[in-house]
C-alpha cells in the first residue's frame, strides 16, 4: 500500500485502524470473541417431529402458526394460546468452552388455565436436555433464569434447542440467551 489513502486501499485502513493489524491477512482467522452472542433471535426454526428429542411431550395435533411466536423486540416472544407446542432449534454461533454458563432469561405474563397445568420450558444442546424449568398454572407474571454449566468443549454449530408448552392463553418471552466465563 502506498503512502496515498486511495478508494481501494480506504477498507483496508478502516479494517486495520478498528481490527488491528491481522485484521486484513487472508490466512489468519480472527481470534473468537467471547461477547458473540450464542443464538440469533431471527435465526430460531421449528424443529421436524422426527427430531424432536422431546417428542414424548408433543400433542396428538400441534397447532402452533408462525404468527404465534418470534422475535419482538430483541427478544423471543411465544403465545401459548394459539400455539400449543413449541420445538425451536438452530445452530450456535459460537463455541461454548468448558465451565462456561449459557444462561437463558425469560418471563412469562399471568398464566392461567382452564384447570390447573404445568408449564415447561427446556433449554437442549444436540438433542441432550441441559436444563428445564415448570411452573404450576395458574402463577402470577415472573421472570426466571435457566442455566448450564457445559462440562465440556461444545463446539461451534451445535444444535441449540428451545421447547415450551403448556395450557392456557399464556405469553413467555425469551429474553436473553447468552454465555459467560464460570466465575
């Protein structure tokens, strides 16, 4: 590059002066950054009956139209009462390093039901349930927080599942969905 900024060589300076100077070696990953999110709130997809790792739980009929939960605000928003059954997965964007917490915020409005129920929440790494939550209907609004410890490397492009039913018309709302060093 010469000593002249030029339109070409402009990204170039820009990359170098906010990534460092490795930022424009074509051979050399970036090193991963610990604040990268887990999951992507527009990226959930339902998960196929036939790999539902939950299936047990499923109803004889799912009715759960695409219009009955995603993101809203940032956040991962579910109404149960027009959707009976929710499977949601999608690759992580990142590793998950061994101790390290994934920890899930959520929150749900009033619940409430014809006769009282139990709702579930459950977080899944490749198919295995890591963590759960049940809250008996009826329950006043509430936040909660899920959270894991992986004992072990999880790789990049693991599958990250999400599993939510229960009775009533009822709203949860994944709030947050991260990872932080164990301390």
């Amino acid at each position: 590059m010469s000593g002249r900024l030029t339109p070409r060589s402009a990204p170039l300076l820009v990359a170098t002066l906010l990534l460092g100077p490795g930022a424009c070696d074509d051979d050399e990953a970036p090193p991963l950054d610990p604040t990268r999110p887990l999951v992507d709130v527009a990226l959930w997809a339902p998960t196929e009956p036939e790999g539902d790792p939950l299936h047990h739980h499923r109803p004889p009929t799912v009715d759960c139209p695409a219009a009955a939960w995603g993101p809203e605000f940032g956040a991962l928003e579910i109404a149960t009462g027009v959707c009976n059954y929710l499977a949601l997965s999608q690759p992580s964007l990142r590793a998950i390093g061994a101790g390290e917490l994934v920890i899930v915020d959520l929150w749900h409005a009033e619940l409430d039901a014809v006769a009282p129920a139990l709702g579930h929440f459950a977080l899944l790494i490749d198919d295995d349930v890591v963590a759960e939550l049940e809250v008996e209907i009826p329950a006043e609004p509430a936040v909660h927080r899920v959270a894991w410890a992986a004992p072990r490397p999880i790789s990049a492009g693991a599958t990250i599942g999400l599993h939510l039913h229960n009775h009533g018309f009822n709203t949860w709302t994944i709030v947050d969905f991260r990872v932080e060093p164990d301390t």
